[in-house]
C-alpha cells in the first residue's frame, strides 16, 4: 500500500510545482505592467554606417516589456541600400520622410517580374525577381516575422524609417530579445549593447556591387540604375500575362492572394483622414480591415496632427498597447494609471518615443506647436474609449449616476455629461489652473 501513497504524493507534489512556476510566469508577465513612471524616451544605442545611421531603445526598458515591442530608427542616405534581412518578429515600419523602392521576399512565390540587362556587346541578361514596391513619406509597410526584406533609397533626401517590432507576438517562438538576421554583409547586431553580446561584435558592413563609383553609402548603394518598381513593370506583366495559355497557367489562387498581398498604405496623406476637424487637426489609423495582412500581425497603427492650441480627448485602448513616436514639435501629455495616478506627466518632443499601456488613460495638448506623432498599436483592430464627448463612456451614464460617482450637483453633472460636443479632436478653451485637470 506504500507504493500508491509514494505515487499520490509524488504526483501532487509535481501539480503544486507546476502551478506554482505557472503562477510565478504569469506574476513576472504580469509585473512587467507595475510601474511608478513612464518615460519619454531618446535612443540608448547610435550605429554609424557608411550611408546612414541606426538607432535603437533599449528593449529592457520597462515600458517596452510592458507593451512587449522593440523600436528602431533608420536614416539611410541617397542610394543608400538596406541588406535584406529578417527578423523575429512582426514589424510595422513608418517613413517619417523620404522614398524609395522595398521588396520583400515570400517564401513559394515565383520570381513575376523580369528585365533585361545589357551585360556588354550585344548580350542581354534576363533578370528574374519578386515584386518591387515604391514607398513614401507617411506609409505603414507591414513585414511578417521571418520574412526578409530591402530597401533602397533613390530619392534626393535621407530616408528616415521607425520600425516597431513586436517581439511578444505568438509568431516568435525565441525569446523577448528583437533580432534581426542579415542575408549579406557583416552586420552589426541593432541591439548588442542592450542585453547579454551572445555573439563576437562585428563591423559595418559594406555591399561590393558590380561598380560601386563613387557612391559612399549606408550598407552601401547600388549602382546609378535602382530597380525598376511595379508601376514600371506592370504594362510587362500583362504583356507576358497575355502570352501565357489559358490552360496550365501557372497563376494561380496562392499567387493571386498570399504571394500579392498589400503590404503598405498611407496614412500621412491629409486626404486619407479618417477624423478631421479644421480647427484642431486629424487622424488618419489603418488596421486589417485597410492592410488585411495586418490581422496576421496583429498590429495597427494610426497618425495624428494637433494644430496649436489643440487637444486630443482623453482616452483609453481597450485592447492593445501604444507606442508613440513624435515625429514633429512637441505637445504636453498626460498617462493615468488605474489608481487615477499621473505616470507621466510632461512635454513629449520630437524623436523621443513614449509607451502608453493597454487602459491607460492619456490626454495631449498642443500649446504653440504643431505636434504629429504616429500611434503603433499592439492589435490589428484596437479600440479606443474617449472619457469625453458624444461617444465617451460618461455620455452614456444617467446623470444620477455622474452626480454621485463625482460628488457635484445635477447642474455640474449635466454640464460634465453634455459640455463636449466635439469627438476626438477638440481646439483647447483657456482655462486657469492645471491643464489637464479634466
């Protein structure tokens, strides 16, 4: 009768250690969310290269363990070249200024664009790849985790890039630490100096093209002629579309769906807006019902102008985190925590980048700048809940309710419930006291 006993015992002995390493995990994941203060942040790491410069925040920072992301900041030069390289995790990279031409590279889709290159004399070289894409300033380009991608300035401006990586999504199965695998050159890892160097540094890295010239570029530039884009090729394709038979074509649904995926869209384009009000400014957000390779990433973005002496309502996500990047002037923000404590409580200014957790509640106001920031969400339909105006939640409480969760009169209730009529954006009213006492 021992033997059973030993058993009973040894077996609830390994449940109680199970649940309590499970308990312990999920305390830690929890933890990484309790913090006193939020920061603005600058980057804590600046790589030189040959035409361009990489920065990057540090990951450990409690505010992106909280949230679960990474951020980058690319400058690449004219006929500057990104290497392909992947990551591993799903990222949402917004041009801040400048375009260019990118490509990703799909795993089983065909090589559909071709062009001939003269090699010397009269011999033409057939050259086969994957599409090649135009950006610009104020696009989202969706990237999925382990799918390589480039970049290649052919403008007369640096390009300037942030890239957020979500490296607490399901489709990275390594750990938190963001990572970025390079195809070619000798990289230098973005994020070395931030956590435990697993591997020996490595120099800048330098791509020998066929004829370099004189192009002294970031992980250096092709030659004079950059690849031509889709636009460029298209009338081509139909053109080879057309010569194929009907029967036995290789186009097929993959192709037409997984392989021609859109994987950019525009969000700093004023006529895009989604919210616009002349006084205060606009929002533009694109999630998977615009980008639907969104919802495989499940990440979101949007873009926002305040015009001076404006107001963004306070505010809340229901269901994702956001990292702001400012990207233009400077604007007072305020973050609540859920014990109604101000976390921050300060200017965020341009380049500086500022976490705000999921139900957080946040207010911005603009004095005499214009602030424009974009918003990356850690969803690919985020919610949000305005505390005031037609749509926020004490609309929908009765005015009973608002006198006595609030200790005022019915009067100040009613004026508390209905004194905001505008919706999302609002111009700021002078007012005495603290700014954001509302």
């Amino acid at each position: 009768m021992a033997k059973p006993n030993f058993l009973f015992t040894l077996s609830l002995s390994l449940v109680v250690l199970f649940n309590g390493s499970l308990a312990s995990r999920q305390y830690q994941q929890q933890g990484q969310c309790q913090f006193d203060r939020i920061d603005a942040l600058e980057p804590d790491n600046r790589i030189e290269c040959e035409a361009g410069v990489i920065e990057s925040w540090n990951p450990n920072d409690d505010q992106f363990q909280c949230a679960g992301v990474a951020v980058v900041r690319r400058s690449i030069e004219p006929r500057g070249l990104l290497l392909p390289s992947y990551s591993n995790a799903p990222q949402l990279i917004y041009v801040v200024r400048g375009g260019g031409v990118t490509g990703v590279m799909l795993a089983g889709c065909p090589e559909t664009f071709q062009e001939s290159q003269q090699t010397g004399g009269s011999s033409r070289f057939q050259d086969q790849h994957q599409r090649v894409r135009r950006f610009r300033q104020g696009d989202v380009i969706a990237i999925p985790a382990g799918v390589s991608h480039w970049c290649y300035n052919d403008g007369n401006e640096p390009v300037v890039t942030v890239s957020v990586l979500d490296v607490k999504n399901k489709a990275n199965q390594l750990d938190l630490n963001p990572r970025h695998f390079y195809l070619a050159g000798n990289p230098e890892d973005e994020f070395q100096q931030q956590y435990d160097e697993r591997r020996d540094p490595r120099g800048a890295r330098e791509y020998m093209g066929p004829e370099q010239g004189d192009c002294n570029n970031l992980f250096c530039g092709l030659d004079s002629r950059p690849p031509r884009t889709q636009q460029e090729r298209q009338e081509q394709l139909e053109r080879e579309r057309g010569r194929s038979p009907g029967r036995g074509s290789h186009y097929n649904g993959l192709e037409e769906t997984f392989c021609t995926t859109r994987i950019i869209e525009n969000i700093g384009d004023p006529s895009r807006a989604d919210v616009f009000v002349p006084e205060a400014g606009r929002v533009s957000t694109v999630n998977s019902h615009k980008l639907p390779i969104l919802q495989r990433l499940q990440l979101s973005a949007s873009h926002v102008v305040l015009r001076n002496n404006a107001v963004r309502l306070p505010h809340w996500h229901l269901n994702a985190h956001s990292v702001i990047y400012a990207v233009r002037g400077q604007a007072l923000v305020q973050v609540i925590d859920e014990n109604g404590n101000a976390v921050f409580n300060g200017n965020v200014r341009e380049g500086q980048v500022l976490t705000v957790p999921q139900n957080f509640a946040v207010v911005k106001r603009t004095e005499r700048d214009v602030f424009e920031y974009v918003a990356f969400k850690t969803n690919d339909n985020a919610m949000t809940n305005d505390l005031a105006g037609p749509t926020s939640g004490v609309r929908a409480l009765p005015v009973e309710v608002i006198a006595n969760a609030y200790r005022v009169s019915l009067e100040d209730a009613r004026r508390l419930k209905y004194g905001t009529q505008e919706t999302t954006l609002t111009s700021a009213r002078p007012r005495s006291g603290r700014w954001a006492e509302a």
